[in-house]
C-alpha cells in the first residue's frame, strides 16, 4: 500500500485535549488536559512549586540565525508548537507498511511529538538538520515551536543496567571526549539557533543511580565522573533559549522517604558544582519507564513507598527540593508508555513491559508545576535486546522476566510489533 506520510510540512501539537484527539496539524497553544490531574497533585501545588512568566519576543535581541532569542524564564511549552522527528515519523511509516490492517490508528502516532535522543556522539551531526528545519517551521507558522532532546552519552553510562551501556568508559581520554566531542558541539548547535525554544532532559540513569545503587561497584566508580560530568553539561547547556530538566528518576525508584533524600541532596550538590539551580528549569520524571500518573490497581507491592504515581512523586521530590534551598523548578513527565497500570508484576521492570499502552498525549501545562506531558522516549524503540547471546543483553530483558516482551531489539532500535501494542493499548485511546 502507497501512503503519502503525514509527517510532510508538519509538526506537533503542544497541546490535544484530554481526550486525546489532536486540533488539527498545526493547531492550538499549549494548554490543560483536564481538571482530574489537575486536583491530583492539588489546587495550591502550582504557587508552593513556582510559577514565572516567559519573557516576551518584544524584549528579545535580535539573532544570528533571523529570529529573536527567547527567554527559559517560563515554561518552554506554553504558547508553542511541539516539533514532530521526521527520523521517528518514518520509523512509524514502516511499521504501518508492515501492518496495513491498523494503518490508521498507527497513523495517528505521527502526529505527536517526540525527544530526540543524543545517545553517541556520532548523533550530534543531525543536530544542525533538525534545529534547521524547526527554525524553518517556526519561520513559515509565524509562532514559537519547541524542540525537546534527550543529552545521554555520560561515561560509564547506566551503570546499574547492561541495555544501554555506552560507547564512553571512565578513562580520563574518554571523560574528556565527553566534554569536547559531545557536550561542546551539542551546546554549539543549540546556540546557534537562539531563536528557537529548546527543552533537553539531561542524562537519565545517572545521578538516581548514585543515590540507591552505589552498592554496585560500576556505579561507585561512576559518580565522580556521573556528578562532573552532568554538572558540565547543565553549565554549557544553560542558556536563554534552553530550558533543562536533569532526570531524576520516578516513583518506583526514588519514591522511598530515604532515597528522595538522598537525591534530592545529589540534585543540589551537582547544581551547585554547576553553577547554581538557575541553571534547570526543573527535573524530569519517569524517562523511558512505566509509571502511571495516578494511582491503580497494581500486581507488585508498594513495600511501603508511599509514592505510587508519578504526580504524588513529583509532589514528594519538590517538598524535598525545596526543603533543601532547591524551589521553584518545574517538571515534565514522560507518559509515552504509561497509559495502563496493573501490567507488571514487578515495579522494577523496565524493559519492553508487555501489556504497556501509550499515555497521555504530549501537552503544555497539564497540572499544577508540571510543564508538559512529553514523550520522551519514543514508542516503538526498544528498551533492550531479548537476546541472550547479544552483546548489552540485561536479563531484565530476557525470557526469565515475565514482564519483559520477547523479541526485541537492542536499545533504541525499532520494535515494530511492540510499537502495534502500544499503540493498540493507548489510554486514552488514539
């Protein structure tokens, strides 16, 4: 079957109803997505986390690339539209030749935003065609478009976890390759389209492992490198324009009393090392996991967590922040696969969760101190491979996880028949 793909000339709502349905392919302003989440973390949630206006295109300067610089001073996603990844669109297009029987649902996926994940340095080189092409968009629409990018390339990454191991190891040549070859070039690019709204989540898997997993000694050799290195990142990629998030895990992983403790005070040691908590716009929550926003029914025990969704999570950790001199930061969520709870039989399973649904459609300003629902990592590509005999093979992945779907790919490739679940599944639905 020949289809035109969608994805031609078009770009992501920053905003869809609680429903789910988009308004139109260039549609609305970021906005609400419904008072239920809104009650979830409270009326007055918003003002004790912060609140603060972006600056105006009026008061912008003049840039080298034709526009205006904007202001991170307020959420990145309000009043703008979200950028569609052609790359992705046309991994959605394959799926949809492959399986032509669902090819309108699927399609509907191509309508949404997804974050580009920078996970190797060789990735950095589509930098310039991406930040290109939404400023040509941003250009022709006549109004602001936000691009979102996932910085995850840090030495000795995902040291608790084999699936998405690195091509960075701990040697002093390789921390500095992170310096000058990753994080340098990806700070080049971004100022150099100042016009553009730009979010990035920085480095999931690091600093949440240094609070719960030291035990393992590949992550006690990490966090000297995990804490410079994510505090580099944070200091180059500060700008007007860029609004960071520094990953921090999600319920089921820093949810405990003790651990939001601890890191919370690791959020705000490397925040300082990089020059202060203005440098983030806030904290990102539930990266490529499961977590659902509010509470259902589950098969696994809490074991005394009392954070059993991610909004009462981001809740908790803002208290936490807070207490510790760290106010005011703001969050997004990552709700592309965390539609449907009650699908695991462990909170600890991550890879590939079978019976998993897309979530909540990307949104600007869904609930009080929550920036936007994103989808951070794309449906569709894998957590990791099934394969035992593969090189990053985790057994969270394997055949003895009964949570973990069989037959997928190495991380970050596409999952063509987990992308049909998904999408199949999504809550609400496509």
């Amino acid at each position: 079957m020949t289809r035109t793909p969608l994805w031609i000339g078009m770009l992501a709502l920053a905003a869809c109803s609680s429903g789910g349905e988009a308004q139109g392919l260039l549609g609305a302003d970021g906005g609400s997505s419904g008072s239920d989440a809104r009650a979830a973390t409270g009326a007055d949630a918003r003002t004790a986390i912060g609140d603060a206006p972006r600056t105006s295109s009026a008061d912008a300067a003049p840039t080298a690339d034709g526009g205006t610089i904007v202001s991170n001073s307020g959420n990145p996603f309000t009043g703008a539209v979200m950028y569609v990844n052609p790359d992705y669109v046309a991994e959605v297009e394959a799926s949809i030749v492959a399986d032509p029987s669902h090819a309108t649902a699927l399609a509907k996926v191509e309508a949404f935003s997804t974050a580009i994940w920078l996970d190797t340095i060789a990735r950095t080189a589509t930098l310039g065609r991406i930040l290109d092409d939404a400023t040509a968009k941003q250009t022709a629409l006549g109004k602001p478009v936000v691009v979102t990018f996932v910085v995850y390339d840090l030495p000795g990454r995902d040291c608790h976890a084999n699936a998405s191991n690195g091509e960075l190891t701990l040697s002093a040549g390789d921390v500095q390759r992170y310096r000058t070859d990753y994080v340098d070039v990806i700070a080049a690019a971004f100022a150099a389209h100042s016009s553009l709204r730009i979010a990035a989540v920085v480095e999931p898997d690091s600093l949440p492992n240094l609070a719960t997993n030291l035990s393992d000694s590949r992550c006690a050799a990490a966090q000297d490198a995990y804490k410079a290195g994510v505090a580099y990142a944070v200091s180059k990629l500060s700008a007007p324009h860029v609004a960071l998030y520094l990953d921090a895990g999600h319920s089921g992983w820093l949810g405990w009393p003790n651990n939001i403790t601890a890191g919370a005070q690791i959020f705000k040691d490397v925040l300082i090392t990089a020059g202060g908590a203005d440098k983030i716009r806030g904290f990102a929550s539930n990266t490529a996991n499961y977590s659902v926003l509010h509470e259902t029914h589950e098969l696994f025990d809490y074991q005394s967590n009392p954070c059993h969704d991610e909004l009462t999570y981001v809740s908790h950790l803002s208290s936490a922040l807070s207490a510790i001199g760290v106010g005011g930061k703001y969050f997004v969520v990552d709700t592309s696969r965390n539609g449907k709870g009650g699908i695991r039989q462990a909170w600890g399973s991550w890879c590939n969760v079978h019976g998993a649904a897309i979530g909540e459609r990307p949104v600007a300003d869904p609930a009080p101190g929550i920036d936007a629902y994103l989808w951070v990592k794309p449906p569709g590509e894998s957590d990791g491979t099934s394969d035992s005999s593969a090189p990053r093979f985790d057994s969270a992945c394997g055949p003895g996880n009964p949570d973990a779907t069989q037959g997928s790919p190495q991380a970050g490739e596409w999952f063509a028949s987990y992308f049909s679940m998904v999408a199949g599944n999504a809550t609400p639905p496509l």
